[in-house]
C-alpha cells in the first residue's frame, strides 16, 4: 500500500510558493539568493548532503522537487509581483 500525503490547503500552497520567491539564503556560496534562484547542482548538493531542518529545510526541498519535475512556470508569475 502506497502513502500518499493529504493534500494541503490551497492557501498554504500559495504561501509557500510565496515563500520560495522571498525567502532568501541565509548562509554559503549563495547566501542572500531567493530559494527560486538557487542553481539546480545546489539543491541536488543539499539533497544528497540532507537538507537543514526547519523552515529552509522544507523550502528547500520544496525547490528541489519544482526544479527536478519541470515546474518552476509555476512561480514565475509570483517572482515579477
């Protein structure tokens, strides 16, 4: 039997979408960086490193998962407003 995670609020989508095109890197090479413009080699470094708990851990894999399925369209228009 296969787990699948509840789905999430619509609302809470947004916001974390939200998140990946404000939150900047707090610390390393691309300390200052929004999430969204970190390079693909960089989250694939933190995949197979761990990604930190928390908050950056969660946008960060997060981002990782956008980059590796193509869907990074999606925060676009987020990123212009």
């Amino acid at each position: 039997m296969i787990n699948t995670p509840a789905p999430a609020e619509e609302s809470g989508d947004k916001e974390i979408l939200l998140q990946l095109v404000q939150f900047k890197m707090p610390f390393g090479k691309y300390k200052g960086r929004t999430i969204h413009t970190l390079p693909e080699s960089y989250l694939v470094w933190f995949r197979n490193q761990g990604f930190p708990p928390g908050k950056l851990g969660m946008l960060l894999s997060t981002m990782y998962e956008i980059k590796l399925n193509g869907l990074e369209y999606l925060l676009k228009p987020l990123a212009k407003g």
